[in-house]
C-alpha cells in the first residue's frame, strides 16, 4: 500500500475542498482498501467522509433520499424500501456478505470498480487500470464479462447489484462539488460507456462527493430481482433481472427491465421496456423482447452462455410477474 | 524405557476395548479448543518476537526466463524498507511432502508466474509491501510452456507409472455394456485459512523458526538442506496450524526467504505469504484428463477397467497427482490398464492437496460407474456391490478389511435411497438423487512420542507431530487417558516442536495413526511397569480415574509411580502389513440436488456419507473430518475451478473472492454415520485415517444426481451452469 494523507472530513465543504485529483473519498472501504492494498488504486490522500451527516433515509415529494453513507444492510432493511421498494431491498441482500453490508455505503456501491481478474493484477495490461496499455481480458478469462456496452478497449462488467434495482427505479445522484454547488444526474447518465476511455466511468469530477441517492414516488406493478450466480452466496451475478411489471385486464401497461453482469454498467433499454408495454403477455412477446435486448450482445468464448442464460432468465422473470396469463 | 512395534503381524486383540476410562471414541472437546476460539492460540505469524521486521516476497511476472538483477538501491531508499534480498537459496516451490530436501532453489532462473524471487524486508508489514510491489526486476523472457492442455505438448509417461493386465481392448469388445468417456477435473488450491508465514531467529549457528508445517521431523531437514546448515541446529515450532490440506506438508518459499533474512539483518524477520502469494506460491491440485474405459457382462460385472490420466507439473518436480491409485483395488476385472501421464508446464508448482489421487480420480471413476449404472438398468448401488472384489485384483494382494458393501447399505438406508423419485420437482426445481463409493489407501508412517506419568498422577504426552486443525490434541489425550485410566483433566499435550520426539506428521490421513499409535506403545508399557508392581498380568490390570484395580483392590495411581515420573517413549514403524494387504478406508455418498430449470444452477439439498474407517478416537473430530471432506467434495462438483490464462499459465482466480468455496448457502444440512469396524492389520488401535476419505468420491454424488435430475451428464468439472444449460428444457 502506497503510504497517503487521512484527512477526516467534518463537513462536506470540508470534504470536497479536501478531494481533488488523486485523492479518494473513503467510505466503507470494502473495495478501496482491496484495491489500495494490491495498488490498483494508489491514491495519495483519503479523505474519510464517514463522520459527514450522510446517514439518513428521508422521505421527499412522495418519493425517497437515501444519504450517501446509509449502509447497505440498514438501506435493506429499511420499512419504507421494504414495501414501496421491494426489488432494491431484494438486490441488496443477493449482494457480497452480511459483514461487506454492514460496512458497504450507497455512495461507495454505486461507485464500485469492476471485478475484472486483469484490472486487479498490475503485472498485467489494462486500459482500466493503466489507459493505453492494452487490455489482457481480451481472448482470457471472460467469465465475470460484460456482453452489451462494451469496446475494443475494455470488456470489463459493471458488478453492483444494488445499482441494477436503482436503475430500474429511475433513481437520481446528487452531487456536491467543490465550492457547494448541488447537481442531480440520474442514474441513466451518471455511468459513461468504456469507448476508448474505460479509466473514466462515471460523470463525476475529482472533487464531486456523492450526498445522496434520491427515488421518484413508487410505480406501480409487481417488482422482482433475480440474480444468478455461480454459489448461493457470496459471488458476483452471471446475470442479474431487475423488473417492474404492471398489468391491467391481461395486458402489460408499463414495464421497466435493467440488468446486472451482463453490462458495462447496469443495464437498462428502453426499446425492451417499449415493446412489452400495451401487449399481451406471450412466450412469442417475451422471446421478442430477449432479442432486442441481445441484438447486440458480444460475447466473448467463456460468457457466450450468458447470452442463452440471460434469455431465459429474463423470460423466466416475466412469466413470473405477468402471472398465469403468460402460459 | 522404550516400546517398539513394526507392524509386522495383525493385532487383533483389540486392547483398547477392554479399558475402563470410557474417554476413547466419545464426541470429546478438544483440549485446545478454548485457545483457538479466543483468539490465544498463536498461529505462525503470531509469535511475534522483539525487533521482528517484516518480508514480503515478490513475485516473478514471466512465465520463464531469467532474473538478471533488480533495482534493489531504489527500493532500499523507501521509507522502512531496510533490506532487498534475491540469490540462490530462495525456494522456486514448496518442498513436496516427505521430500526431507530442499526444492528446486535459486531466484535467477524463473519456471511460472508468481515465483517468489526477492524479498524486501521493512519495519513493517505494510511497508514491506509497498517495498515489495515497487521492486522493478529486469527479465529476459524465455520460452514457457503456459498451457498444459495445448496441442503438441511433449508427454511423459514414467514407466513405473504403466500398468497392464489381461486383454483390456478384447474385454471391451466382448462387453455386453461398455463406458468410453474422458472426464476432466481443474486445478484446486487448499487455501487454507492461515497463510504460510514463517518468524525466523537466530542464535548463533541456531536457527529457530515458528512456522506453519504439517511435518516437523521433515520440514527440518527441508529448512537445513535449503539454507546449507546442520539438521540439528534448526529448531521448528508449529504448536498452532490453521489448515494445510497437503499444502504445508513441505517447507515453503516463505520459511527459507525469512531465514535468510533474519541472518542477514541479525533480528527476527517474519515472511506471511498474502493471500494471492499462498494461492499462486503453494502447491495447487493438477488438473487431470482422465480416460476411462469400462467393460461389463450382463450383469453388470467388471470384466476390465482402463484408467489413463493426464496431468501436470512444473520441470524438476516429481511428484504426479496420483490419480490412478484407487482403480487397481476398487472393483472386480481381470483386464485391466492403468496409466500416468506427465506434462510439463511453466504454472504454480503441483503438490498434494487433500486426497491427492483419490480425490479427482475416484470422482472420475464414480461418474464412469453412474454411467455403467445407466447402460446396464441396474440400481447404482446394487452395481457396486456386484463388483466388489474378493482381492486386490490389480495388486493380488488380500484386503486387510472390507466394509464398502455395509458402508453402501448403511448410507442407502440411512438416506432413504428405495424411496427416492424420480422426476420429482420443487417449483422451477428439478429434483435428483445420485450416489457414490468413497475409498482410500490406508497407510502408517514411522512414528515416535513419549509419555510420562508423573508422581502426582497427571500425563505428559509429547512429539513433533502437528495438530493442523484436525483434533490431534484431543485424540492423543484421549488414548493416553483411556489406556492408562487419567481423565482428561489430569493430562497435557505438547506437540509441534521439532525438540520433541520425531512423529510421521500430519498428512496423507496417516497422523491420528500413527502418532496414536506410537502413543499407545508407550502406555501399553507403561500399563505392564504398573502390573508388575501389582504383581499381576497387564491383561488383568483395570485403570481407571487415576486407581488401578487388580483382584478387587484398588491403588492409587500416585502409589504406583513413586518419585520419579516414569517416562516411555513408544514408537511405530509400518512393516509386512502394510506392505502385503491392501489396506484401504471405504464409505458411501447419498445425495439430493436441486437443478434450476431455467438457469442450471446446481443447489445441494441434503447428503449423507458412511464411512469405515477402523476404530473411531472421537466422534465429534472424526465427524468434522468427514463434513469437510464432504464440502471439499461440494466445490469439487460445483464450484471449484483454478482459471489458468492459457497464454501465459498465470493463475488467474487468485483469491478467495472469485476461487469459489463453498460458502454456508452452498453446504445444506449434511450427515455421517461410522460403521463399526476393528482393522487389526493397520496398527494395534485398529484406527485407519480419515482425514483425506470424505472427499474421496464425494464430488461424483453430485453429478450423478444432476444427471438424475436433468440427463445432463457433466464429464468436465465443476457443474457450473453454463455446462448445464444446453441440455435444459427451454423456458
Ligand atoms: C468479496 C466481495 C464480494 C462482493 N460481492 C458483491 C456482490 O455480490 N454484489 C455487489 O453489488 N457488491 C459486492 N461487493 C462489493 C460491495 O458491494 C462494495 O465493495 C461496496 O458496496 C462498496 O461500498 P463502500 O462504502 O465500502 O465503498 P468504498 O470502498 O469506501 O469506496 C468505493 C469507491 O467509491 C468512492 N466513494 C465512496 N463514497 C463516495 C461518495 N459519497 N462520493 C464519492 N465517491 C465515493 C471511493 O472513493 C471509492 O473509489 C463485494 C465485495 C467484496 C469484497
Ligand atoms: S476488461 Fe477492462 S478492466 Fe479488464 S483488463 Fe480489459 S481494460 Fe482492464
């Protein structure tokens, strides 16, 4: 571990002032002491925004803040995302442990690194790790990979589960950046494609802190999230379905679908959501809808599986919250 | 006074049931249990020593090539690092098991990815890695051979390890059924929970070491022999080991750098090994390719087994996952070949990992079975059963005892296997049933300890041999205290201190008999020193509570002994016995699994193993032994997988986030039942090991159910379900 400043913020002007280019936010430190302790990550000041007054789940405009350090076990639990959120509560729980749930933040889950095996080797190349170097997950070991979103310069998945349910609940970052200026980005545009830059994975500046998580009133419709994965605990998604699905007299009148292990960030398209919504639930409608969502899938030799896998397991999931009418 | 036994002779007299202490065989805790749970037991790392610096080892990033220098000045200007060190005496690999020499040395050659090269050495631990992670080595690149499965690879097959009998290829063909399939297993790291890490001080010309080692009385001429000094100035401390599994039985690379180190800097270093050190340094299991041909009758009968197996290994080791060993004596036929087959590769050294053969070779066998099972119509085990042989049929030599038809009733009994369905479900869960034998190779090894009963009635038990989690502690406690009627209470054990007497060691499931066994010489002499005070036979001696009673009177043990502590050293060494039957434990697997239709994911729902395993020192260590056994054999089935790159030979997976375990979720309620079983010619406690049997077969279960449940027959391990999904119903 390279050695580094600790400052301990005692507010988030503090906080943000403190940050700049190569300092850290730490939070739980479940992936950031991993990642400094192997140099993957290396920065030369931490600045622990642990003591800030981030913990609190507050309910606002019919809808919820979720503070950037409430921790995942008690967001999970929480009452209120319990019954008006149950898919969020859901993906938490399928995630990591009950001790990293403990320690693990909003904040810091949404901006976890991918658990690509190369990006964690720094004998190895990674445009991630180290832009412009190459990118040795390219014909290797490509089972934790991404199929949609990807690039030439970067394969690597996105591995959050939690951040699949607040995809599908339309979910808002807001953002204080040095100086105290508050921006909301929601979530669809706060991940950026790995294109030629894979180093660069959100729409943050070195000094934006992470203050809250915010979710639009509940929607209507069944909620579900299944995640697949190669133990019963403790591992990462092969694929993972976050699903919405509202009916009304035997038809889909809205449908939201966002996707875990499959994409460089958690995944959501609209097109999917668009052909299911207005019809009538039908394998043909479900298989059509799979299509859409892989027409661009690249897999490479050792996830190719996950293409059939995330085809039924979507497939499944629909069934399943469309209720009998779907046989 | 000394009690020497070869065993030579069957001993069937059985002793230990006629004692009276009622302490043997029971579920006792063990003795050092309260240590380990508090967090008081010092575990290698943990015997921290004043002035002690810290090492971290740093890895080679080539698969083969030279070391020529390293930017050592750089590095040795960093905050706390005090030392850069690389040369000729570091360890390419651990040592193999009872090698009782150095390995392969010297830090200018490089043969894998991950070698330990240097060391740096700092004031702390943290430092050292930072030190060690800076190091620039300057490489020339060689010619590495990074994928063991490539085409065109050289192949060497050692004719010691060809074996032919009869016309395997004429059976075949006169077969009523036949099974002709290659199943591959991957590699496999032990991981255990304590990493290898060495503390190292010197005395002068002493070196002590406090380390994490399975086999002291070789581990020490490992050490000496690596750094060039005299066996008897080493002096090897192992009181605690957190888990070896095969992987400490040898020194490792992290014992001889802290060593060298230490007499470098002229205080205490210590070396721990991180966890990607210990899974890309220490021994992993070789992957194997294994072809089976079976050839059966109308009945089902064996007439001819073929088994060659392919596995890997770096240049200059010699040790070959002996994958055949259990097909020679398992079952019947009389044509039979067996083959070993050797690649050399430019990857982590291969070494022993629990069970090293039976483990993958006997999971392999017992799909191949399942197989046979499926072809014939027969119930899978009715056909074992059929094919049990009368004698070692690949050896010709008799069985020194039998039990896997009672185990295999036993386990089908106590499973309901008669009441299974088939086809059953449970929502979108396909349900299936499968089974499996477990057997093996039963050995001793040459084994010292001495016991000394004291003036005031309490025992002394002493010898070299470690307690790597297993219950050594507890069992040697309890065949002191029964032969010799103490209680528990009364009793201390002194173990992993190479001062002590010399044991065979942990490893190879031959420790509980080994040390046990030097134990009981010592105190069966002890009982005939107390008898002949008495004036009486020891046959008819009874000790109990600390009174010996002979003729209805009763002395006081403290009487007896006078005062001086009497003092026996026992020891046993393996002789005609083992040489002329072949010894074996053998058991059975039952299981129940659960495939998602939609997803192929494999969830186990209950398992049951009977084993027989001689007699059994205590219930409750006995019973761990095989639950982890049968949860080793969990991720062997499903999702235990060293991911090689095929480019470079690196181990990719090298951690316990993404080399899967089994987690609680993955291991549902399991069971074991021991069947009663006295084998007299394994040693005079009549105990066999048991440490290595649970995993011995347990992994084909699993995929025999899932065939069961899906007709996906898996041949290449683990079921992950990518390898199930294609043979699934569609949604
Ligand atoms: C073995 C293992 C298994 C796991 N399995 C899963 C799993 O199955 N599913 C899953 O979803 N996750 C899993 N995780 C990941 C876990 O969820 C994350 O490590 C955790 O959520 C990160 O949160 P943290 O608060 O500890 O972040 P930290 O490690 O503290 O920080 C992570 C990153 O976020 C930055 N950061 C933190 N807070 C803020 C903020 N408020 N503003 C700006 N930047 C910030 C930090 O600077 C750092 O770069 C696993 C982790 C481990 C170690
Ligand atoms: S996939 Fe991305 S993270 Fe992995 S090696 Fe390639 S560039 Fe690095």
């Amino acid at each position: 571990m390279k050695p580094f400043d600790y400052i301990r913020a005692d507010s988030t002007t503090h906080a943000t002032r403190a940050a700049g280019q190569g300092a850290n936010f730490i939070a739980g430190g479940t992936n950031l002491l991993d990642l400094m302790k192997l140099e993957v990550m290396a920065p030369h000041k931490l600045v622990d925004i642990n003591r800030l007054d981030l913990h609190q789940i507050t309910e606002v405009d019919g809808g919820l803040r979720i503070g950037a350090l409430v921790s995942n076990s008690d967001l999970a639990a929480d009452m209120t995302v319990r019954k008006q959120y149950p898919v969020l509560s859901e993906a938490l729980l399928a995630g990591a442990s009950g001790q990293l749930r403990n320690k693990a933040t909003t904040g810091g889950n949404l901006l976890q690194r991918t658990r690509c095996y190369y990006f964690y080797d720094t004998a190895m190349p990674c445009n991630k790790r180290e832009p412009g170097t190459g990118c040795q997950a390219m014909e290797g070991a490509t089972r934790l990979h991404a199929i949609l979103g990807t690039s030439d310069a970067c394969i690597a998945s996105h591995p959050s589960d939690m951040a699949v349910a607040m995809r599908l609940l339309d979910a808002v970052v807001e953002i204080e950046s040095a100086g105290g200026a508050v921006r909301s980005v929601p979530l669809s545009e706060f991940y950026r494609l790995p294109g030629q830059t894979p180093h660069i994975e959100t729409v943050l500046e070195p000094s934006d802190l992470i203050i809250a998580v915010t979710l639009p009133a509940p929607a209507k419709g069944a909620q579900t999230y299944r995640k697949v994965r190669d133990r019963a605990s403790y591992a990462f998604a092969m694929v993972s379905v976050a699903a919405r699905v509202q009916m009304d007299e035997g038809t889909i009148t809205d449908a939201a679908l966002a996707f875990g292990g499959i994409g460089s960030q958690p995944w959501r398209n609209p097109a999917v959501e668009k052909a299911l919504i207005g019809q009538k639930p039908s394998p043909e409608l479900f298989a059509k809808a799979a299509d859409i969502l892989l027409a661009d899938a690249k897999p490479q030799k050792d996830n190719a599986f996950k293409v059939p896998l995330t085809r039924r397991t979507l497939i499944a999931t629909l069934k399943e919250l469309c209720g009998k009418d779907a046989a | 006074m000394n009690a020497h036994l070869k065993m030579d002779k069957p001993d069937d007299r059985n002793r230990l049931d006629d004692m009276a202490q009622g302490l043997l065989g029971t579920a006792m805790d063990r003795p050092e249990g309260p240590l380990k749970v508090t967090g008081t037991a010092t575990y290698a790392h943990e015997a921290h020593q004043p002035g002690m610096l810290h090492g971290v080892l740093v890895r080679a990033t080539i698969a083969r090539g030279t070391l020529d220098g390293v930017e050592a000045a750089a590095v040795e200007k960093m905050p706390g690092v005090r030392k850069v060190m690389w040369g000729d005496k570091f360890l390419r690999n651990p040592a193999q098991g009872t090698a009782n020499k150095a390995p392969v040395q010297g830090s200018s050659e490089i043969y894998y990815i991950g070698q330990p090269v240097a060391l740096v050495v700092a004031d702390s631990f943290e430092a050292a890695r930072h030190g060690a992670q800076s190091l620039e080595l300057r490489m020339t690149a060689g010619t590495a051979v990074p994928d063991a499965k490539a085409d065109g690879v050289a192949v060497e097959r050692p004719e010691k390890k060809q074996s032919s009998m009869g016309d395997l290829k004429a059976a075949m063909q006169d077969a009523a059924f036949t099974v002709d399939q290659r199943y591959t297993t991957p590699g496999h790291n032990s991981a255990p929970m304590e990493p290898h890490s060495a503390i190292a001080w010197w005395d002068g010309d002493q070196l002590t070491l406090h380390a994490s080692n399975q086999m002291l009385k070789y581990n020490v001429n490992e050490v000496a022999d690596s750094l060039g000094i005299d066996p008897e100035n080493v002096h090897l401390l192992a009181p605690y080991v957190g888990g070896g599994f095969g992987s400490k039985l040898g020194i490792s690379p992290d014992a001889v750098a802290a060593a060298l180190a230490a007499k470098e800097l002229g205080v205490p270093v210590s070396v721990m090994l991180t966890r990607q050190q210990v899974f890309e340094n220490v021994m992993r299991r070789s992957e194997t390719a294994q072809d089976f041909q079976l050839a059966a009758d109308k009945d089902g009968v064996l007439r001819g087994i073929g088994h060659t197996a392919r596995v890997s290994q770096l240049p200059d080791e010699s040790f070959a996952e002996p994958v055949t060993q259990a097909t020679p004596f398992l079952y019947k036929g009389e044509n039979r070949e067996t083959h070993m087959e050797i690649v050399r590769v430019n990857q982590t050294c291969a070494g022993s990992v629990r069970a090293p053969g039976e483990a993958v070779g006997l999971t392999a066998l017992e799909i191949a079975m399942d197989e046979l099972a499926v072809a014939t119509g027969i119930d899978p085990v009715e056909l074992r059963k059929r094919n049990i042989p009368d004698r070692s049929p690949g050896e010709d030599k008799p069985f020194s005892s039998h039990k896997l038809a009672e185990a295999l009733d036993d386990g089908a009994a106590i499973f309901g296997w008669a009441d299974r369905k088939k086809g059953a479900t449970d929502g979108e869960w396909l349900i299936g049933y499968g089974m499996s034998s477990a057997a093996r190779v039963n050995m001793i090894g040459e084994s010292h300890a001495r016991v000394t009963l004291n003036p005031d009635g309490t025992l002394l038990i002493e010898t070299d041999m470690t307690d790597i989690g297993t219950g050594t502690y507890a069992i040697l406690t309890q065949i002191a205290g029964e032969m010799l009627g103490v209680p528990q209470d009364r009793i201390e054990t002194r173990l992993g201190d190479s001062k002590l007497p010399k044991s065979a060691g942990s490893g190879g499931s031959w420790g509980a008999s080994s040390a046990g066994s030097s134990v009981y010489m010592a105190c069966e002499k002890l009982r005939q020193t107390i008898a002949a005070k008495l004036n009486c036979d020891e046959g008819d001696l009874t000790l109990k509570d600390g009174t010996a009673t002979f003729a209805n009177k009763q002395t006081p043990l403290t009487d007896l002994v006078g005062d001086a502590p009497m003092v026996v050293e026992g020891a046993i060494e393996p002789g005609k016995t083992q040489k002329d039957f072949r010894q074996a434990t053998f058991g059975s697997f039952f299981c129940e699994v659960g495939v998602n239709s939609v997803t192929g994911e494999v969830r186990l729902r209950r398992m049951h193993g009977s084993f027989a395993a001689g007699r059994i020192l205590n219930a409750k260590t006995a019973r761990s032994q095989c639950l982890g056994g049968m949860t080793f054999g969990i991720g062997m089935a499903l999702t235990e997988e060293l991911i090689q790159d095929t480019r470079d030979g690196h181990l990719v997976n090298h951690d316990l986030a993404e080399y899967h375990i089994p987690v609680n979720a993955d291991v549902p309620q399991l069971s074991v039942n021991f069947i009663a079983e006295r084998d007299p010619y394994a040693n005079p406690m009549q105990a066999k090991g048991i440490g290595e049997l649970g995993i011995c077969g347990a992994g084909a279960a699993i995929i025999n159910a899932i065939y069961d449940a899906t007709g996906v027959r898996v041949r290449d391990l683990p079921a992950t379900m990518d390898k199930i999904l294609p043979g699934l119903p569609d949604v």
